[in-house]
C-alpha cells in the first residue's frame, strides 16, 4: 500500500509540475526559429524569469564576435533546469548598438533602377493607334534597366535611344527588372504622328518622394534607419525599388489632428534645392536606409542602445518625433501588446499613447509620424508604423530587429 501511495504522489507531483511548466515551455517554444538578440536582452530575459525561473536562454561560451557592429552568427539554446535544451534558435548577435535616437521629420527623394513603367498609352501612327508595350510582356512596376544593351539612366533616355539613326523603327532588345530578377523581352518603337517621333508608348518614372521620421544613426558608421514600412508609389500601388537617393530636412507647415476614421497628418514641406543631409540607398518592407552626411543635424546627447524584441516589455515607454519649432521632444506611450512573431512583420506590437500633450496636438498617432523611435528602458526597442483607424490613440510598431536586418 504504501508503494502504491508513493507512486501515486509521484504522479500527483509530475502532473502538477508539467501543468506548471507546460505554458512556459509552450511560451519559449514560441520563441522565432531566427532573431537578432543582444547579450543585455538574454541576461534581461534570465534576470526577469522570462520564461519562468526553471528555463534560461544561453549562448555558447566561445563566440567569435565580429566587430564594428557586424551581426554575428550562432545559435542560442533554451533550455529546462538548465541539463535539457527545448528549443535552439538561430540568432543574429548584435553587439555593437550605440545609436543617436532620431524623432526629426525628414523628406526622401529617392531613384530607381533604370524607370519605372507606370502605365501604357497608345501612340497615333498613319496606320491607325498602336500599343507596342501589349506584346512586349512589360507590366506596370517593372524597371526598364537597358535598350540594346545602353543603360537607362532617365526618362529622356528611352526618347534618345529609340530615335538613334541606327536603331529608329527597329525591333530592340529591352532589359528589364520585375521582382528583382531580370529578364529580356523586345518591343518594336512605332512613329507618333504628332511628335514626329518614334515612341513605345509607356509611361514611366524614375522618382518617388515621401516624408517620415528618422528612427536611429548608428554611432560608429552613421548608418540611418527610418519609417520603419516603405515609402510606396501610389502609382504603382506598391513599394519604390531604389537604387539611389536623398534625405532632407523638412519644414513643419502644420499639423493635421487625427480622429476616428479621419487620420491626421504632419504637413511638412521639402526643398530639393536644398543640401541633401543624407544619401539613402534602401527600400523595403523595414523603412528607408542609408547614411547620414550631414552630423550637425544629429543631436549628441540623445542617444540610446538598439534592443531585441527580448528587451519588450508591456508598459510604460516613449516615443521621439518633431511636432513644433522646438526640435524633437519625447513623449508618454504604453506598449499594450507584444506579438511573438515568427517570420518578419511591421506590426509586432500595439502601443497606445498616453501623453497630454501629444493628443492635445495630434489626436494620437498621425501620418508623418512612422519611423517614431520606442524607447524603453534605454533603449530604442522598435518605430511606430500605422495607426488604428478607429482609434487614433493606438497604433502599431515594428521590432527595432526588424529594422536592423536590413
């Protein structure tokens, strides 16, 4: 009998303790297959009980860091009592995260890869209207890199080529670009009655502009993040592939205040004719990026440390943004949710604002205001990215990891 008690109360004790630990396994196990940690966010998480005090993440003992802010490689377990590893998760250590916080509103000019095919148009020839680009395969948002074989680098350079003495009315070879891959097709220019010119009868662009907030500078290089979600072309309805571009100051017009249904927006303007402050060379899901040139415009006392979405905790933070003539001011948030998310996304959590002063100015969350650096705890954890339609008050934000992978 009394065996049978003890195996009993071994039993009582063993489904207690998986009921225990079972959601935090299942917590951890949550964890994403990749992510980028710092050694501060996993000695944090352990610090914490993250994960309950009985599971702890740990990193090999011997890692050969890169330097200058390089992401490093390696693989971090989670593991049970410390003897059984539960999860491994391939991570991206970041080590070097010195950054100026950013808040200014900025404007981007940004150039595409050869021009952007925005839409077809058909030519008047003597032979009736024609449209060259039908057959071609051209579809809008591909970039028109190369005519036989020349370089497009503007939209005057279809007209030049086209009309070459040698190549006038001839069937050419077209290089273009869709979805980053490259691909050949030919199109056969016809003559326009009215220009007296031979033409393909697309409409192209090679520039897109937009206005945001600048997010970070890394310290040791300069390196800029900002927006935290692509500056998109209306006209194609999607993101601007970008081979080059300009950062610039911008100048507050006014604010538009947010209500439900109806998003506010920062009116700002910019000067082209202005100096560029910065080169920017990237757009994507993450926001813009590139390098600042002109330092003066950074503010050297503002600075903070780059953290994980380990570093995320529900409550109380700041955002950084340009509202007025007095430079950018930090301003009260709650972080109200943060998503475990397993593969790459701009809304990974949910903030709501708090701060008097900022719904008395803007309502909440506005346009103008995506790439708000979210600093908690000394660090900047993330950028604000859209607002809730319904409710001007919250908004969502990106993973600060997000944005450093790119």
């Amino acid at each position: 009998m009394k065996k049978l008690f003890f195996i009993s109360l071994s039993l009582i004790f063993v489904m207690l303790g998986t009921a225990f630990l079972l959601p935090n396994i299942k917590k951890a196990n949550a964890l994403p297959d990749e992510m980028i940690v710092t050694y501060s966010d996993i000695e944090n998480a352990n610090k914490t009980d993250e994960y309950s005090s009985f599971i702890s993440l740990e990193l090999p003992e011997n890692i050969n860091v890169a330097s200058n802010g390089e992401l490093t490689n390696t693989v971090m377990s989670v593991k049970l009592f410390n003897l059984f590893t539960i999860k491994k998760v391939n991570v991206r250590l970041l080590t070097d995260t010195d950054v100026y916080v950013g808040g200014e509103t900025v404007g981007f000019n940004l150039f595409s890869e050869g021009v952007i095919c925005v839409g077809s148009n058909a030519v008047v020839t003597k032979d009736g209207t024609k449209e060259p680009i039908v057959t071609s395969g051209i579809q809008d948002g591909d970039a028109i890199l190369k005519i036989e074989d020349i370089e497009i680098e503007n939209i005057q350079d279809i007209d030049r080529i086209i009309n070459l003495p040698s190549l006038a009315g001839k069937e050419l070879k077209l290089t273009a670009k869709r979805n980053n891959e490259e691909f050949e097709t030919t199109i056969t220019p016809v003559y326009d009655l009215f220009s007296q010119k031979y033409k393909l009868g697309l409409w192209v662009r090679n520039s897109a502009s937009g206005v945001g907030t600048l997010t970070y500078v890394k310290q040791s290089d300069f390196r800029f993040g900002a927006v935290g979600h692509p500056i998109v072309d209306s006209s194609l309805g999607g993101n601007f592939n970008v081979d080059s571009g300009n950062i610039y100051k911008c100048q507050l017009i006014g604010i538009k205040k947010g209500e439900k249904n109806n998003p506010g927006e920062i009116r700002s303007s910019i000067n082209l004719s202005d100096d560029a402050i910065g080169l920017a060379d990237t757009n994507c899901k993450y926001g813009v990026y590139g390098n600042i040139l002109n330092k003066t415009m950074i503010n050297p006392k503002r600075t903070a440390t780059l953290g994980g979405r380990l570093s995320v905790q529900l409550g109380d933070a700041k955002i950084y943004c340009n509202l007025d003539n007095e430079g950018v001011k930090a301003y009260d948030i709650k972080i109200i949710k943060a998503n475990k998310q397993n593969t790459a996304d701009d809304k990974s959590m949910i903030i709501k604002v708090t701060d008097k002063e900022l719904l008395e100015k803007t309502g909440g969350i506005i346009q103008g205001m995506s790439g708000s650096p979210i600093v908690q705890n000394g660090k900047i954890v993330g950028a604000v990215t859209h607002v809730f339609l319904n409710d001007p008050t919250r908004g969502y934000g990106v993973y600060i990891d997000w944005m450093v992978d790119n």
